[in-house]
C-alpha cells in the first residue's frame, strides 16, 4: 500500500487463471493489475503483470504462496483446497479459466497485519 494512498493491494486487483501451458498442461497464472501512477483516469492502460507456475525448482515457484494466502483465505467462490485447482482440466490452448472471488472478499486487502489472534483486517504497509 501507498502510504497516504489507501489502495493497497486487494481481491479484486488480483486474477487467478488455469490456461494450457505449451506442453499441453495446466498451469496456474497470477495476473495483477495496479493502479500506477498516472493511470487512474485510463484504467485501460493500467499495466498488467503475470506469474506463472511453471518454474523448477518448486521452491523458486512465485505463484504458490500468493495462491496459499488465497486459499488460506477461502477466498475462491468455487475450490477450496490446492487439490480442487490442480484438478481443474486444462481448457483449449488460449483459453483462460479465471478462478472467482468471493465477492465479500473482492474489497479485502490481500496482505493483512497478522497478530497472534490472526489476520487484524488491515493492510500491511511493508
């Protein structure tokens, strides 16, 4: 988050995507869209970075803790566990499968304050 600009990072800024990868498997994305300076009156021009889950080693894989807060979240409208998503058919090549947020959680920040009770609600400022 900005400091001074409340719009840290959210739900709603944040798409997870299954897609058929080139060696005809499933593969996760994290696409995330901001709102960088200068670009709030052209949200068409935001620009849009990606993540994908095909990296080896595992350990050096950007997309599994962002998908582990999510799930840990039970921010996703239709799975619930790892096993759920990694069990989603890959589609035709090109093809997108968007996994959807709930909407209750569409306006909650992604990376929250954590106390020794959980997740406070409020955004962590870095």
């Amino acid at each position: 988050m900005r400091r001074g600009f409340g719009c840290g990072l959210l739900y709603e800024t944040i798409d997870f995507v299954v897609f058929k990868n080139e060696k005809g498997k499933a593969e996760i994305e994290v696409r995330v869209t901001r709102d960088a300076k200068g670009f709030s009156d052209t949200p068409h021009k935001r620009p849009h970075h990606g993540m994908y889950e095909d990296m080896d080693p595992l350990f050096a894989n950007p997309v599994l803790p962002l998908l582990a807060i999510a799930l840990a979240d039970r921010a996703f409208q239709d799975y619930a566990t790892f096993e759920e998503i990694e069990a989603i058919p890959p589609l035709a090549y090109e093809s997108l499968n968007h996994l959807r947020i709930k909407k209750d959680m569409l306006r909650v920040p992604f990376f929250r304050i954590v106390s020794a009770d959980g997740p406070t609600g409020s955004a962590a400022n870095g």
